[in-house]
C-alpha cells in the first residue's frame, strides 16, 4: 500500500502556497506612485510681470538704502610701505625689512576731511597675501590652542613646529600664527595720545571656543627669527585678541584685519601724527600694506557692492517687466494657440525626428 505523502513538507502545502500568493509588489499609495496633489503653475503672462515687478519693488528701495548706507561710513585710507622706507634703501627694501639694526619708526601726518564718529575703527590692510593658501591654513593645531594638555601637540605645524635648539613644542605652532603681523600704530591729536583699545576686537565665538584659557604662550618668536609678533607669555591665548583676529584667516588675498578701537570723535581737518612700527615684510612678496580708519553704520563698513548689487538686478527686472507689459498689450496672443507651434508654423516640416 503506497505511503501518503505529508502536506506540512511539500511545496503544494498551506506555506508553499501562501508564499506563492504574497506579492513583492509595494502596497498601493498615492505617495509609491507620485501621484499626490501637486501645483504645477503655468506661467502666464500676468504672472511673470507680477513677479517680475515685485522683485524690482523689494530690490531697488532695499539698494538704494543699502548703497546710502555704505556712504555714509567715512573712511581714510593710507599705504604706508612705500613712504616708510628710507631713501638710502629704497632700492633693496628687503634689507632694510630684515636687519635689526635699522629704525623701523615712521612718523606721518594724516589729515581727516569728513567728521568721524566714535568709535573710529582702525584697520590694517594687506595686499597680495594668500591667507587662503592650503598649506598656510593647515599649518596649525586647533587642539593644542583649545586645551594646556595638548601643548606637545605639534602635528601639521612644520616648520614652525618645534624650537631648533632643545625640541620644546611651540606654542602656539604652525605658520599662521608665526606670521602675525607686527606693525604698530600710535595716534596723537593735538599734542594728545589717541587712545587704541584692543577690547572686543575678536568674535567671542573663537575666545570662547577655539582659544583657551588656560594655554599660554610658550617658546614663541624666541629663538632669533626676524617673521611675527611677539607674544606675551603670562597672558593665555583666549585673552590675545590681535592673535585670534590673524588666524581667522582670510578667503582673499587683499583683506583687512581690526587693530583697534579710537573711542574720540575726530572733527573736519583735524591732523593726526601717526607713528608706525614698519616691521611687517612683504617686501619679499610683492605686498601693500595701508592703514584704514572707517566708521561704521547698521550695515556694517563701507561696502558699495551690496548696493549696487540689490540696484542692478531690480533695474533688470523692472526693465524686463515693463517690455513684457508693452509686448503684452501691443501683440498679444492666445494661450494655447496650436497654430504658434513649429509644425504648425512650417507645413510639412515635423521637428524634433
């Protein structure tokens, strides 16, 4: 007598079947097959001119208060490397820039033509100098600058890595803060100092979060090198603000960096002596340097580019909206005329195969 087979093992069985009837098919939706509501705007020629005319409303009153804003700021500028080079050496500046034993003060008058009111920032300015290059702006360590137990870590801050005599770690190392600028500026009015603070010239983001306060300098610009600033030892690196200024480094090679704060208004025609410290070289590279005072307004310094900028595409789009208004009225057309079609326009002719 044959031997029945079980149905619990073979294919045709309650499971064989059930797999048979389930479906990798995803379960039906509007949103598996793109079909939700969506708004799909036709572009008559009503709306492009609204568009186009609103536009040029937001834009151009905003141009305009951006660009007399910016003209408000009063600002005076003066390029210094050239004039601040005795004659005996205007022929080899680098020379001059790299002994220590020549005299480094510069005396100049500036005289001020507008009013500037307090506070009057003073700026220092350099030309052809790439900030932005790869090796320069990885030549630090964010960790030995944040926490006192990394100070031996010196990892990608060659050259200006370690002292050449006794290998202590420098602090803080790499070439961006080596290279801090180290001119110098004193201001008098009236046979009277002008006062430059140094206070709250950083972003408190970078004191706070990228600078510690409990690392200090250590082994910095020590061993002879004519480059950078110096730096004060018992006074830790969330407090060096002209530092934390410098090594938020610039994305062009013609930048502006804060150097400090005149808390005095300066009237018409007041004539400031200025004495500078010409220590900075770029001589060697072909830089500028100028000395920038400017004020400021609720737009920031003096930047004509936002102005402009806000002007000259509201002028396009009012520009673009008044010839489609004359289109429209002097030619207008149906929408959706099949006849203003390619093979409509040419019989015979069937673009596009």
């Amino acid at each position: 007598m044959p031997i029945a087979s079980s149905s619990s093992g073979g294919k045709d069985g309650p499971s064989g079947s059930s797999s048979r009837n389930k479906s990798r098919k995803p379960q039906y939706s509007n949103f598996t097959q793109q079909e939700l509501p969506a708004w799909k705007p036709i572009l008559t020629p009503g709306w492009v001119i609204a568009m186009f005319t609103v536009i040029a409303v937001i834009f151009i009153p905003l141009g305009l208060v951006s660009y007399f804003a910016s003209d408000r700021v009063v600002e005076v500028a003066y390029r210094y490397d050239q004039d601040c080079i005795p004659q005996i050496y205007s022929d080899n500046a680098i020379s001059y820039i790299q002994s220590v034993d020549t005299d480094k003060t510069c005396i100049r008058k500036l005289t001020i033509r507008k009013q500037m009111k307090a506070p009057v920032y003073v700026y220092y300015q350099l030309d052809n100098f790439y900030q932005n290059h790869r090796r320069y702006v990885k030549s630090r360590n964010d960790n030995q600058l944040r926490y006192k137990s990394a100070e031996r870590d010196t990892e990608n801050c060659y050259p200006e890595a370690l002292t050449p005599n006794n290998s202590q770690p420098i602090v803080p190392c790499g070439l961006t803060s080596w290279s801090l600028f180290n001119d110098t500026y004193r201001f008098s009015l009236r046979n009277k100092d002008l006062v430059i603070s140094k206070k709250n010239i950083a972003w408190k983001s970078d004191q706070n979060k990228k600078f510690g306060s409990a690392v200090y300098p250590k082994n910095f610009q020590t061993y002879g090198l004519i480059g950078g600033a110096k730096l004060n030892e018992s006074i830790p690196l969330s407090e060096q603000e002209d530092l934390i200024v410098w090594m938020r480094t610039a994305a062009l090679p013609t930048f502006r960096k804060l150097y400090g704060k005149i808390e005095a208004d300066l009237e018409v025609n007041d004539e400031i002596v200025m004495v500078i410290e010409n220590n900075y070289n770029t001589y060697s590279f072909g830089g500028k340097k100028r000395l920038v005072l400017s004020t400021t307004t609720w737009i920031g310094g003096k930047n004509d580019f936002l102005g402009m900028a806000y002007l000259i595409i509201g002028g396009f789009c009012l520009f673009f909206a008044i010839c489609f208004i004359i289109l429209y009225v002097f030619k207008p057309r149906p929408r959706g005329d099949p006849s203003y079609l390619s093979w409509n326009r040419q019989p015979g002719v069937l673009t596009g195969y």
